[in-house]
C-alpha cells in the first residue's frame, strides 16, 4: 500500500482496465488494496491515469491551471506541465491512502467509492490551496459569501453553473438575463479591481467577524453593478480581477517598502508572511506595523538563548521578510527546503517558528500595536 503500487509517470499508451466496469477504476483499486493485497500493473495503471486525468480536469475547472504550481506547494515550476501534474498526484495518491480505512469502510455499505474519492479529490485542493495560497482563498471565500448573500436576498440570480458559487457560476441582476449578457471585458475588470481601494487589506488578513464585514462591504460593491450597466457576470472574471489586482498592488508596495509585515500561523509546516497595503495616513494601523517591527527586531538583538539560536532566528525572519519583498506571494517553500537554504537544522525549526510567533504577539500587545494582552511566561 504505497506510492510505488502508482507509475511514477504517465505512459504515453493506454492500458487496459483490469476486470469489472471500466468506469469503477478508483472502486477497483480501493477493492485491491485490502490488507494483504496488492493491485496489478494493469489496475494500478488505470487508476493513475484516470486520477492525474481528474486532477488536470479540476484544476481547468477551478482556474487554477492558468495559475502558479506554487499556489498547490508545487515551487520551481512556472506553469503546469506534465511533470508538474504528476508530483501533485503522487501527493493526492498520499492524501487518499491516509483516508483508505474510511473507503473500505465505505465499500461495505455501498457499491462503489467513484464518488467519495472525487470528493476527497476537492477536499484535498480546498486544504492545500487554504495553506500555500491564502490571499487567493480568502479572496474566493470573501467573493462567495458576498455572492451568496446577495442570491438569498434576490438581488442576484443564479444564471449557469454550479448553485453553489463556483468559478462556472454565471450570475445576473434579472432572471431575464442570460449567460450571453456576462460582462468580461476590460470595463468590468477596472471597475472590479477598483473595489481593491475600499476592501484591503481586510479582504486577506480579516479574521474572525471581520470577515463578514469584509463580505457585507463586497456584497454592496457587487450590488452596485448594475449602475455600471452590468447584467450579468461570470463569477471567475470578477474573483480573477480582485486577485489579479490585489497581487500586483502588494508587489508594487512591498518594491517601495519593505517594513508592514506580520507572521501568521500556516498550518502545521510553517508560518505565512502577511503584507498589507500601504495605510491610508490618516490610520494609525501604519504606525502600529512599524512599532512592531521595531519591537522584533529587539527581540532578535537581545532575548535569544545563545548565538546560534540568535543567528538561526534572524536568518528565518530576513528569509520571510525578503521573500515577501521579492512578490512571490505568499508561496513559501516546504520547511525540508528553508532548512536546506538557509542552514539550519530541520528539527530546530518548528520551535525558531514558536519562538518568533510568541514574541510577534507580544509586540503585538504593545502601546500602539495591536491592542493584545502580551503573553504572560512562568518563571
């Protein structure tokens, strides 16, 4: 039961289905891998093809194929190739085999798992998009929840596409209007990336209630749509302009400056690296960033155990910093790598992240911060 029961690669000539309906290969395969068994190279080639095949068709679906691989955790790769697919399935195929005792447990009430694995297949782009590319999820949810506010209170109407709000959604001001009437062009993209002014960087970094004010505030810029003499509009054009927008205004602030930037917890690897806007100066936010950088940068100086951790300390805080500054985004690479690159052991990592995140929500606590108690040690 691991990775090398799965071709490393795609044969360029199809093989044949091993046995049964030939459109019940994932149930097939689950079927073989019951302890003790082992699938054949036939079956084995049939269910990579047709998952690295679902794998592309979801990533068309999802808009994420005109997208970086960084986006997936997928760095080094500019665009996605052949090669590129195949080391995201290899992932998917790890993420399955640790849901394997649920599919068999499942093939004991029902007749096949087709339909549980492409879900597992959505769960597993939901995760790793949510981790390695933040600004682009949170920008999709913002967008859906807005859009979703706005069909309950029937101001927008479901046209085409999934009911849900998904990239294929269609959505128009009238039930008379139609998928044809989807506005797509430069206009509706200016008008949408303007909205960028009023939303971050709220639209990323809100947590908790603030991201349904964030929604609230979109939801009345989609409302006013029709002003602009929109009907109707595909709900990929109008996520794509927001991302699209909001990318390139935090690359142009960070090619200026290079000081408002916070750590968030990522998941269990890493930690991100937040950037925000430039403040309007009539906020006191912008002096709030600075006093907290400041408050690092003394706490990298002076509350280090020893020179070691100090050094190791200041390497992955000037990694994260300059990584931002260098507009990649918030794709960061695998922890196994940073290690690599910037020499530090690989175990110490996880504990240089605490340390850094504890004295970021220290600083955070201080006058002129982030109004947090700051965390409060035993002696």
């Amino acid at each position: 039961m691991d990775v090398r029961t799965v071709p490393a690669r795609r044969r360029e000539e199809p093989v044949a289905d091993a046995g049964g309906d030939p459109g019940l290969v994932f149930t097939a395969y689950v079927r073989a891998l019951a302890p003790g068994g082992r699938p054949s190279p036939e079956l084995a080639e049939a269910f990579w093809r047709k998952l690295r095949d679902a794998l592309a068709a979801e990533l068309r679906r999802r808009s994420l194929w005109s997208a970086s691989p960084g986006h997936l955790g997928l760095h080094g790769a500019g665009a996605w190739t052949d090669e590129a697919v195949d080391e995201v399935a290899v992932d998917l195929y790890a993420y399955l085999l640790d849901r394997l005792q649920h599919l068999h447990a499942q093939l004991k009430v029902k007749p096949n798992v087709e339909g549980l694995v492409f879900r597992n297949l959505h769960n597993y782009l939901y995760d790793t998009q949510k981790k390695h590319d933040p600004l682009g999820f949170r920008t999709f949810a913002a967008a859906q929840a807005a859009a979703r506010r706005l069909i309950a209170a029937g101001t927008l109407q479901v046209l085409a596409g999934d009911p849900g709000v998904r990239n294929d959604t269609v959505l128009g001001f009238a039930p008379e209007a139609g998928p044809g009437d989807a506005a797509g062009d430069a206009a509706f993209a200016a008008t949408v990336r303007s909205w960028n002014d009023d939303l971050l960087p709220d639209l990323v970094t809100a947590r908790g209630r603030r991201r349904d004010e964030v929604a609230l505030r979109l939801a009345r810029h989609v409302a006013a749509l029709p002003a602009a003499g929109v009907a109707a509009f595909r709900f990929r054009d109008l996520v794509a302009a927001l991302k699209g927008d909001a990318r390139a205004r935090w690359s142009a602030v960070w090619s200026q400056q290079q000081g408002e930037t916070a750590l968030e917890e990522a998941g269990d690897d890493f930690v991100a690296v937040v950037r925000t806007v430039r403040p309007d100066p009539r906020i006191d936010e912008r002096n709030a960033f600075a006093k907290t950088l400041a408050c690092m940068a003394e706490a990298l100086e002076h509350r280090a155990e020893s020179p070691a951790t100090r050094d190791y300390l200041g390497k992955l805080w000037d990694f994260l910093c300059h990584h931002a500054a260098a507009g990649q985004d918030d794709e960061l690479p695998s922890a196994r790598r940073i290690a690599r690159l910037l020499g530090i052991p690989r175990d110490r990592l996880p504990g240089l992240r605490t340390t850094l995140g504890e004295w970021l929500e220290e600083c955070r606590g201080r006058p002129g911060g982030q109004r947090r108690k700051p965390a409060v040690k035993s002696s």
